[in-house]
C-alpha cells in the first residue's frame, strides 16, 4: 500500500515537472524578450524624463532663475510675474490644458498677446510631438509590463535576466549619451538646429528676436540648460532604478520550506 502511494507521489511529481517543462520559455526567447522589455522600460523613463524636468518644478522655479540669469524682462520689458503668469499659461497649453495659446498681458510697453500667429502654429507642433511622446511612453511601459508577465508566467528566472539585461542596455543608452552631450558641447546651436530639421516638417521654429517675444523670452542658453536638466534626470532616474534591480538581484532568496 505504502509502495503504490510512493509510486502515485512520484508519477505525479513527475507529471508536474513535465508540465512545468512544458509551460517554460525557451532560454534563448526569454533573454531577448528580457532585453526587449529594459529597453522599452528606459525609453519609457527617457520620455518621462521630459516630463519630469519640464512640470516637475511646482510653481515653475526653474523658468524663474533661467529668466533672471538671461535677463528676460529686460528684453522684453515685462515684470517677472507677468512672464511667470505668461509660462504658467504657455505650459498649460503645451500638456493639453489650454485650447488656444492666447494671454493678455503688457510687454514692451503695450498691453497685448503676448504670442503671435507664428508662436501658435509652431507651439501646436510643440504639443502635438510633446503629448504624441507621453503616448509613445505610456506604450513602451504597457508593453514592458507585459513582457515582464510573459516571462514571469514562462518561469524565467528573472532575478537573473532582468538586472543583466538592463545594465545591458544602460551600457548602450550611456554611449547615446556620451555622444550627444559631446556633440552638444562642441556646438549646440548646431544640434538645436538639427533637432528642429528632424522633428518639424516646417520652418516655424525660425523667428526674429525683434519681432517676436517668445524667443526672448526661451533664448538658446535657457534650451542649453533644460538639456542639461532633462539629462541629469534621466541619468538619476536610470541609477535609481540600477539600484533597485542590483540589490533586489543580491537579496538572498528565502529557503525552501520543507
């Protein structure tokens, strides 16, 4: 009796481990759904990054200390809550809050709008590559999750694929880094240039300091600093998360019960 119950316990142990067998991702599909999945994970972050350094900044500290660094209510002849009130408006637009990219206020000695037809049509560009990239985050991130569950239910041992597969690909996101903030310190009015010719299909992004207040309000330099910011971001949130993965890849797994 006890030999058949032995024999039953071992044909079912068998039976489980086959089907476990059965369920299992290959090694090979595994690693590079893994490698997919940090992939589309630290695309996600680049693009939030955006977000992040663009609104993170609560009542828009950041816009103020670059406007006094340039002297932008020199040139424009506006006290800086007037130009704090006209970013506050301008940013409301760009992430969909606003319809119309219209604000009274004075500058330059004269009570108008302070955004021409230009600025509309060029900031409506803006906004559509702006919230067109937090949709293409929201996929990257969608699709990661699912990944991640794939592998997961596939039994993958992820402890090992996830922390390697994304160091691995940090490795390749850093030398894109290193590349482009070279290219940005030998002329970044060159890759500011190209930026515009790649994502814009027309010239608007072209205006005239002496006509125009909106480039005198964002000058070059405060674009330089933004990059800067978007990029200490990026990289802080890319550590934060290295971190993570590297201690929860070292945390010793709890023993078998037995």
């Amino acid at each position: 009796m006890v030999t058949e119950e032995k024999k039953e316990g071992q044909t079912g142990e068998a039976e489980h481990r086959q089907e476990m067998q059965r369920i299992s991702i290959p090694p090979g599909i595994s690693s590079t759904a893994a490698a997919f999945s940090m992939f589309l994970v630290i695309i996600a972050m680049l693009l939030t990054s955006f977000q992040a350094a663009i609104y993170g900044d609560a009542g828009y500290g950041f816009y103020e200390k670059e406007y006094a660094r340039y002297h932008v209510t020199d040139s424009l002849g506006m006290k800086m809550e007037d130009v704090m009130d006209v970013t506050e408006y301008m940013m409301d637009y760009l992430i969909g809050k606003e319809e119309e990219l219209s604000i009274v206020t004075d500058v330059d000695g004269k009570r108008q709008d302070f955004f021409n037809e230009q600025d509309r049509l060029h900031m409506a560009d803006v906004r559509n590559l702006f919230l067109g990239g937090l949709r293409i985050r929201n996929i990257c991130a969608a699709a990661a999750i699912l990944l991640l569950l794939g592998l997961k239910l596939g039994k993958a041992d992820l402890k090992r694929l996830i922390p390697r597969s994304y160091f691995r690909a940090v490795l390749i996101f850093t030398g894109l880094l290193l590349f482009l903030g070279l290219a940005c310190t030998i002329d970044f009015t060159a890759c500011f240039t190209l930026f515009h010719k790649i994502f814009f299909t027309n010239d608007l992004w072209m205006f005239d300091p002496a006509s125009d207040y909106m480039i005198r309000m964002l000058p070059e330099g405060f674009f330089s600093d933004m990059a800067l910011r978007i990029a200490g971001t990026f990289i802080g949130m890319l550590a934060v998360l290295g971190i993570v993965l590297a201690i929860w890849k070292v945390r010793r797994r709890p023993p078998a019960k037995e």
